[in-house]
C-alpha cells in the first residue's frame, strides 16, 4: 500500500511541494516544529533509510542540502537541523528544520499548524530560492 508521502509525488493527495527533481521530492511539514520545516524523501519507497542503496543515500543527502540551502535563504535561522527518525511514516525521510535554539528540533513539543495559505506562500518563497 502506497505511504502518503507516495501519494504526495504521485499527487494523488496535495502537498506544498519546495523541491523536486527525478529522484527526490521535497515539502512542507503541515505540522510542523518551526515555520520552513521540510520533508526530503526519495520516490523510492523504501521504509528504512539504511536500506537505500548507497548512490541514493549520498543523493538524498546532496538533494538535501541543497533544499537546506533554500529554505535558509527564506527562513530567518541560525543553521538547518537535521534529523531521521523513520518511525511515523513507512517511507524514508530527512527532516529539515530551521533553527535557532535547540529546542526548535525536539519533537516532543506540541507542532504548529499553520494555514495552508501560510504554507503556500512560504512553499512558493522557497521554490524560488532552490531554482536560483
């Protein structure tokens, strides 16, 4: 059965979708921690990272950084946390968050939920700095 995050790059469901090339997709968290929160996953669906093939990992992580790159540009932050937790959702996927204190990545406080207006505005914002 397809994980949501299948659903997204097939666009079966909607997404705020920051990023995409052949392999990987990239959007917003519609929960997120902080405001600029993005998901990076492969199209292959593979439920555990480590077992990507090892071209795909390193791509993943390239992929990433350049979403990271982006989302600072748009995002008043200090760096780009990183973090892979894999357990919600059966399908690989690199957290980006953008921070400015530690406690901006502890997901075990209570997640934002902003509009989808907000999310909107600040995907297309985002876009924008990854093409150039």
């Amino acid at each position: 059965m397809a994980t949501i995050f299948t659903k997204i790059i097939n666009r079966e469901i909607p997404g705020h979708i920051v990023a995409e090339d052949d392999n990987f997709i990239a959007f917003l968290d519609i929960n997120p921690l902080v405001m600029g929160h993005c998901l990076v996953v492969p199209k292959v669906e593979v439920d555990y990272i480590f077992d990507l093939e090892d071209d795909v990992l390193a791509d993943l992580h390239i992929f990433s950084k350049k979403v990271a790159g982006a989302v600072k540009e748009v995002v008043p932050c200090l760096r780009i946390g990183v973090a892979v937790i894999g357990l919600e959702v059966p399908h690989t996927h690199v957290h980006l968050v953008p921070l400015n204190s530690m406690d901006d990545i502890n997901f075990s406080r209570p997640k934002l939920n902003p509009s989808h207006e907000d999310l909107d505005e600040l995907a297309q914002k985002i876009t924008l700095a990854f093409k150039h």
